[in-house]
C-alpha cells in the first residue's frame, strides 16, 4: 500500500491541467486539515481516510462520474475530508469538451461552507447542524423553507433596479410517502414517480446535479424516481443498472423533445469509495 499526498495523486491522474492548477494548491495549501489519498493497488480505486458516513443524503460515496451528452464527456473525481464531507471536486473533459477543467473546493466553518472554483470566484452555503441547505448566496440568492427534512419551498431572488430591489420566483414542493410527489414553478408543475423497491442515492437524477453544484443535496427523497411528466406528457425517463452493493453504477436520463427532433440522452456512470 502506498500512500501520495493529494497534489501527487491528482498530478498522476492527468486531472489538474492549465493555468489553475497553481490556484487550486494555493488554496489547499491554506488549510490546517491535511489530507491524504491512498492508492489500492489490488482494486485501482481511490480512497480517502473515512470511517462511517456522516452525509445526511445517502450512505454511498461517490468517488468519480463520467457524465456524457451529445458525445462530450466530462470526469468527474470527488475528494472528501476525514469527515466525509466533500472536500474538493475536478474535473477534466474528453470528446467535444477537451480542454475543458476546473474544481470546486470547499471550505467548512460551523455548519456553513464557501465553495471556490479555478477561477477563484467563491460563494456561500448555509446550512443547518442536520445538513439541510437553506441559503445559497450567489448572484440570484437561493432560500430553502423546510417541513421537516422535506423542503416545502425553493425561493431565487433577483435583483431588480426598482423597489424592493429584488424579485422572488418561487418553487413549491408536494410530498408523499416520503418522497417528492409534485414540483411547481410559475404555474407550471411536474409529477413524479417512483420504484417503491429501491431507495434514493446520491446518484439519482433528483440529487446528482445539487450534489455537483453544492456537495450535497437539499432533496432527500425515500425511493428512486423513474420519471416526471407535466400535464399528462412525459418530460423524463430514468434508467438504472446497479452494482454488487445495489448502489447506482450508471444512470441514464431520457428528455422527451416531442417529437421534434430524437429525444436527449444523458448517462451517468459512477464508482465510489
């Protein structure tokens, strides 16, 4: 067994190219924690020091995606503290999309966390003691009204040049059996449904992209969805296989385009720690 210091590891993987690299282990060399990977050389997996999973929204962690659409593929390595709280997340693309890399690191102080990517643009994430989000601070600030663990309201403010200065757009959230039943934004609403045999997980296609975008999701539903539909009409359809621990190995997520042109493809495939 041998064990790299993280700029090592992520040197090695070919992820960390172009004039951020620099940035990123400036802003890693700031940290008190110090964080190590280790190479298992028996599976070819990566692994960080973690004991039992302390993440509110599922028990799986995610190690990589490769996330493909349209024939662009982009990488995805996630990285996570000895807490099992996402430490840092890069990526590298492939395809139509070579070139294309950043990171997301993230910073924990109390509850909160600031999320700063290659760019060196930095934002905030409250959150409460259990996990649950309940404000992003960017540009349009997001607010969470919660039941519970079960959101009730997303609310995006804009700001505006006359008063009060802002606007929100409101998005409201039905709950059954556990999971989200319907979602509705200016008057438009979709309706979930789900696998009642099979439980929700970071990779669900609920989930995923919160989890890309904040390192968590304000979500947490009880089963895997299988799609959407608004007014009557299929908007999605989810697809799943699943490896030897029933954890999602790849998700693939159907667009309907009416019939306008083939409908969109997206595929998700995950391995984890």
């Amino acid at each position: 067994m041998k064990i790299l210091p993280v700029n090592e590891l992520i040197k090695l993987m070919g992820v960390l190219s172009g004039n951020w690299k620099d940035k990123y282990f400036r802003i890693k060399a700031g940290k008190t924690a110090l964080y190590s990977l280790i190479i298992l050389s028996s599976a070819g997996l990566l692994c960080c020091k973690k004991s039992a999973n302390n993440n509110p929204f599922g028990n799986a962690l995610i190690a990589t995606i490769d996330y493909a659409h349209t024939g662009s593929i982009l990488h995805y390595h996630i990285y996570y503290d000895s807490g099992n709280e996402v430490d840092s997340i890069t990526y590298v693309g492939d395809g139509t999309s070579i070139g294309s890399s950043g990171f997301k690191d993230f910073s924990y102080f109390g509850t909160s966390f600031n999320i700063t990517d290659q760019t060196n643009f930095t934002f905030t994430v409250d959150a409460y003691s259990n996990g649950l989000i309940f404000k992003i601070l960017v540009a349009d600030t997001l607010g969470m009204i919660y039941n519970g663990a079960q959101i009730a309201e997303l609310d995006q403010f804009s700001t505006t040049t006359y008063y009060p200065y802002h606007t929100n757009t409101p998005t409201d959230y039905t709950w059954k059996n556990g999971d989200v039943n319907t979602i509705t934004t200016a008057n438009v609403t979709g309706q979930y449904d789900y696998d009642d045999t099979k439980y929700g997980q970071p990779g669900d296609p609920i989930r995923i992209s919160e989890f890309l975008l904040y390192g968590r999701s304000f979500i947490k539903t009880t089963h895997l969805p299988t799609d959407i539909t608004k007014s009557g009409v299929w908007t999605e359809h989810y697809f799943y296989t699943f490896d030897s621990h029933s954890r999602i190995s790849q998700l693939m997520r159907i667009f309907n385009n009416n019939g306008v042109s083939i409908d969109d493809t997206s595929t998700y495939n995950y391995t984890y720690y």
